[in-house]
C-alpha cells in the first residue's frame, strides 16, 4: 500500500445548490480522507465544481446574469456547505480557475501531439443536462434522456474528435485485469459497453461560448468534461510537491457518470501519458420516495409527510455528525438506498446514544467516585475468561474494520465498532460495577472491569473518528485523550486499546442527544419538507359567481407574469385522477417547464397537446410529490368536470406577455 492516499469527489455543476446527494459522496471521501490520515498516510482530498458548459450558460442567461457570476454564486454555495458538514477537503477547485484552464489547455496539447486529437464533423442527439450526446438506442420513449427524463436535441457542428476508438483493447484489458472499476456490476456493465465498440469521441463544441478555449482554434471550446475530468490532476499543477498524489487512490462517482470516469477519462490519461487512477468506485443513488435526490425539493419516504433534503437544514437540525453516521452506516456503500430522515435520528438514537454514549456514560461515575477521577488499572490477576474475550473481540474488530475500510466496505466497518460496542455494554451488565462498588475489598476488581470498558470505549471511538469527528473527539476527550493524526504515526488501534492507568478523566454533557419522544417529534417537525403535497390543487366548484376579491393597484397586477405557453405535451398523473403533467413550451432558453394542472376531469390528454394557453409563470414551483414539481399555473374556469383553459383566438410565439 502506498503511503500517500488520494480521493476525489466528482466536481459538482453549479447550476443549482448542492443537495444530499452531493453531501453524500462528499462526506465519503472526507471520511476515507480521515481514515487513512488515521493511519499515518499522507492524505489528500479534492471536491470542487464544475462551471463551464451549455447547461450553465443557459441557466445564468435565464436569470439575466454573466456566467460566471452566475457560476460563483453556486460555488460559494458548495464551499460553504462543507464545513457545516464536518467536511474537510484539501483543495477546492473550480473549472474557471487560471490553474485549470492553463492545465486543460496543456494536457489538450499533449494529446493532440499524440496523434489523438483531429478535426471533422459531428451530428447527434444531445443531452444539455448530461452534456453528452446520446445514441438512439438509449433514448427513452418520447425521445428522451434516459438519465434526466428530459427531450434531446438535433447537435451538428465541426468539431474535434478524441481517438477514443484507439484505446478499445487497453481498457478492456484494464477493466478485466485491475481492480480499477468498483464494484464488479458497474465492472460488468463496462465491459459490456465497451465490447460494443468505441466510436471516437466530439471533444470540442462551436454552438456555445462558455468554456475554455481550444488551443490554437478559438472558434472551438472544449468539451465540459475533457474540461471537467482533468481537475483532478490539474489541482495538483501548481505545488510540485504534490506530484507525489497522482495517480489517484480512488475517485468516487456515481452510477449516472461513471462512464465518463471509466471510459472516456482513462483514455485521456493513456494518451496523455498519464498513470492511471487505481480505483474509480462507483456508488448507488440516495433515493428520495424512489427517485434520485436531486435539485428539486425532496420527499421523506412513501409515508404522507415528506422531509427536506436540503443539508444545510439537515445539519442545522440534527447535527453534522448524525447525518454523516447515518450516511456512512446506514449506506450501503455501492447500493442504492432510500434517504429516510426518521431513520437518520433512530440509528443515531440506537446506535450513538443508547449503545455507545450509554457505555461511556454509565461508566465514568465509577471513576469520579471509587477512583478520584483517575482511570484505573487492571490488575492481570482478575482477568478471567470474560476478560480474555472481550480483549480477543477487540483485537479482531480493530484488525478487520480497518480492512474493511481499506476496501470501501465502511459500512460494515461501522457495524463492527457497534458490535463491540454492544459486547461492552453486555460486560457492564454482567460484571454489574454497581454491586463491586459496594465493598472495598472488590475494589481492585472493579477497577479492572472499568478498565475494560473504558477500553473498549477508546477503541471504538477512535475507529468512530472518521465517521463522527466532532463526537468522536469530544468522547476521547472526556477519557482524558486527545487523536493525533500524524504522518507516518498509524493511530489505527491493532487491538483493544487501553487507556493508560492514572489518567485524569474529564466528564462533561452527554456526548450523544437521547432522541426522546418529544426531541424527535420537535425535530421532524422542523424538518418538513416546506410544501407538503396537496392530494389535490384547488379547483372552482360551484357554477355560482364567486364573490369579489379585495381591489389591488396596477402594480401588484404587474408583478404577475403571465405568458402565452404551448403545451408540447401531456399526461394523466398516477393515482390523481385531476392532475395532467403538461409540458409547455414558454419560449425559454432552459427548455419547456413542467406545469402539473388540476383540468385532466375536463381535458383528455391529448386534446391539449399544441394548444396555447396563459401560463402564470412567475409562481413560487408547487411540490406535488414523488419527484412532481409544478412550475407554472395554467389559467382556467368553470367547474372541475367542465372547465375551459384560457386561451387566444389567434397564435403568438411562445413566451409572449399576456398584459
Ligand atoms: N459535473 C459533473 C461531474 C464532473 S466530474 C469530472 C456532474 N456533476 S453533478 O453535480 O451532477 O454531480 C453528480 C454527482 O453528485 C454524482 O456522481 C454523485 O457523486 C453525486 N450525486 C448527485 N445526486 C446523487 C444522489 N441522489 N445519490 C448519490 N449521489 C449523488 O455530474
């Protein structure tokens, strides 16, 4: 094993606010940063954003801003989020950084000398949200992205091509032959497309202008992620010392971009004449109501109340090392797991304050009265066969979790520590200190008894460090111990580890919140998602006239946008038998909106399709559920089974105000 340790995180785009899913990943490499930091490893953590492309550029003109304005607001966003979650990285980088576009630019140049790099044409179907083009084969029905459930576009332009095709056999032999891609079903999957065969690749675009400059063509940006993927070597450019990083020890992506990280981003290393990463481990999806946590307000489960996502407010309630046990215990690492806020606070109940905060808690009274505040020592000739096990368990837990961790497996890791840490709690019981503090004459063997679980304790907080920094220190803390991460000093316990006899304990508050009833019923409720889905929208009743609203100035009619849409398309909502997701189309640079409206009793799908109607345009989206967002309210009246859409007796392009 190397003594340097490097993990990366996919850089983020910033054309929205970082949501769990992106602490997810996050939160892994912090951990994996500190686990082998734990270990004496000079280590390294990079995260970052990703700022240049399509998606971007339209997203900043749609809010009348420059891109990269546009761009830093969101990747302050991102910068400042890491430290509420206890995350740590070494280096932040950003695509629109000097640092990254000379090392683009270099590493492009590099390529292109190696023959792999020439100039023709390019016609497909592309992805805006992906930035990647699509075949035929893959797309969904109704044309669209099979990722983001969104339609293609027709691209054609000139562009330059990557010799990807060259580099077929090499990364078929890569993948059976190394450890490179985790886990083996994305290993599989891999193989499989690359058996397939691989046509070369469009590694510039002229249709837009925000991104980097191809190097002697000005006409021509290069491709995001030609751009985006040589972050992870740019951001070690500018300090020769931290050469000794590259290769890579493990870049984790998610299942959505693992190609990118696997196909494409190995052969731009091979010709560049690059080592290649060791492992790009490709984790599932956090799942919010079944579908991918994503920008958009998240649901809590199939239950009727749903639950924010948002980790700031994650944070703000539960506490950063909560959420990242939960997202490092509960995960399984490589599978896709459901996000379920009133799990995150069981598993911190049961798990954090009933198994290991109760360990330390029932024991430090012992040592404060029968001892003075010093730990005791353990007197060899009390041990017995408890005694035996017990340290046996603990020697075997230290050995196996740091193996576990060593294999991306954490979350087993996890469950060892608790396993011990229940083992501990079981000892307590049965060797019942509260009796031997009866007599003096059991004093020497209680001491031995509080020795070992104060053992026990230390081991298991210490192994807990990566994963629970915060507590995991304060727990030390009060056994009188500090964790020292040292190069070249593995603090990784070999066995249950004892905390030296003399030492001057120092209780204080309980490290771990109980999570009671009313805690927890304070706490979900703070934790609401902030629109709860109507089953249904309010719809008018009666034929009858309503009564007159209250008279607003004219200024207050203009603060509403209303525009003429055209509905692209529609569909029934399952289980709603009033909705019809429609899109329509308002003329906008970002594509068409969704808008979910509460006519499908009056209007058979189809019968809208093409229609123009007003599109109140400036309503705060509407949450539905299960992933629906409604951004828009058509305009309508009459009574539900019968109403009419407002509409015109004449066509206008889409997008024009209605005044
Ligand atoms: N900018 C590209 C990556 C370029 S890397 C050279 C990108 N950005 S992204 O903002 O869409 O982030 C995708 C990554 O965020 C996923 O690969 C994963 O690491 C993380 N996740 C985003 N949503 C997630 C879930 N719902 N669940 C788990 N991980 C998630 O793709």
């Amino acid at each position: 094993m190397r003594d340097t340790f490097y993990v990366t995180t996919p850089i983020y785009y910033v054309n929205g606010a970082p949501h769990i899913g992106h602490a997810y990943t996050t939160v892994v490499a912090d951990a994996l940063r500190r686990f082998h930091s734990l270990r004496g490893r000079r280590a390294r953590f990079l995260t970052g954003t990703d700022e240049h492309g399509l998606k971007i550029e339209r997203e900043a003109a749609a809010r009348g801003m420059k891109p990269l304005d546009f761009a830093t607001e969101n990747a302050d966003r991102f910068r400042a989020l890491w430290p509420l979650l206890g995350v740590a990285p070494d280096d932040f980088i950003r695509t629109t950084e000097a640092r990254h576009i000379a090392g683009v630019q270099k590493w492009w140049q590099t390529c292109a000398a190696r023959g792999d790099i020439y100039l023709g044409r390019y016609k497909g179907l592309y992805c805006v949200a992906c930035e990647g083009y699509k075949t035929e084969k893959e797309l969904l029905d109704g044309g669209l992205c099979p990722v983001h459930e969104r339609p293609v576009e027709t691209l054609e332009e000139e562009t330059y091509f990557f010799r990807l095709s060259k580099y077929q056999d090499a990364l078929l032999k890569l993948f059976r032959e190394t450890s490179f891609i985790q886990p083996e079903t994305r290993r599989n999957e891999m193989i499989a497309f690359v058996e397939q065969g691989l046509e070369d690749l469009s590694i510039s675009r002229t249709s837009f202008e925000w991104g980097i400059k191809v190097p002697g063509d000005p006409r021509h940006v290069v491709y995001v992620w030609f751009d985006a993927l040589f972050n992870y070597r740019t951001a070690l450019e500018a300090d020769p010392a931290l050469e000794a990083f590259w290769p890579p020890t493990v870049q984790l992506v998610a299942k959505d971009i693992v190609r990118f990280h696997t196909v494409y981003w190995p052969a731009f290393l091979m010709s560049a004449g690059l080592p290649l990463p060791e492992t790009v481990f490709s984790h599932g999806y956090l799942l919010s109501a079944g579908r991918k946590t994503s920008k958009t307000p998240g649901q809590g489960g199939p239950a009727a109340v749903s639950y924010t996502t948002n980790p700031a407010k994650l944070v703000d309630a539960l506490g950063a090392d909560v959420l990242r046990y939960y997202l490092l215990r509960d995960v399984v690492f490589g599978n896709d797991s459901e996000f379920q806020v009133p799990n995150v606070i069981a598993r911190a109940r049961a798990e954090l304050a009933e198994t290991v905060g109760n360990l330390l808690n029932r024991t430090l009274p012992f040592v404060t009265r029968v001892f003075d505040g010093r730990v005791p020592s353990v007197d060899a000739a009390l041990c017995g066969e408890r005694e035996a096990e017990l340290v046996a368990h603990g020697a075997r837990v230290a050995v196996d979790s740091g193996a576990l961790w060593e294999t991306f497996a954490h979350h087993r890791a996890i469950e060892l520590c608790l396993e011990l840490a229940r083992l501990g709690n079981q000892y307590f019981d049965t060797q019942a200190p509260w009796k031997l503090a009866k007599s003096e004459a059991d004093r020497a063997r209680l001491g031995t008894v509080i020795a070992h679980v104060l053992a026990v304790v230390r081991t298991v907080a210490t192994m807990l460090a990566p994963v629970i920094p915060v507590k995991a220190a304060a727990m030390l803390g009060q056994l009188g111990l500090q964790l020292e991460a040292r190069e070249g000093h593995d603090a990784w316990p070999a066995a249950l580890t004892f905390v030296p006899a003399g030492t001057a304990i120092a209780p204080g508050e309980p490290v771990f919140l109980k999570y009671d009833a009313q805690t927890e019923a304070e706490l979900l409720a703070a934790l609401k998602a902030d629109e709860p889905a109507a089953a249904t929208p309010a719809a008018p009743e009666a034929p009858k006239v309503d009564a007159p609203v209250a008279e607003i100035a004219f200024d207050d009619f203009a603060k509403v946008d209303l525009r003429l849409g055209t509905v692209l398309s529609a569909e029934k909502v399952p289980k709603k038998d009033m909705l019809l997701k429609l899109s329509v189309d308002l003329g906008e640079a970002a594509g068409p909106r969704t808008i979910v409206s509460g006519i499908a009793l009056a209007y058979k799908p189809e019968a809208l399709v093409g229609k123009q109607v007003v599109v109140v345009a400036n309503l705060a989206p509407r949450d539905f559920g299960k992933g629906l967002v409604s951004h828009g309210m058509l305009l309508a009246c009459g009574p539900k089974e019968s109403l009419g859409v407002a509409t015109f007796d004449r066509a206008f392009a889409p997008g024009t105000r209605v005044k």
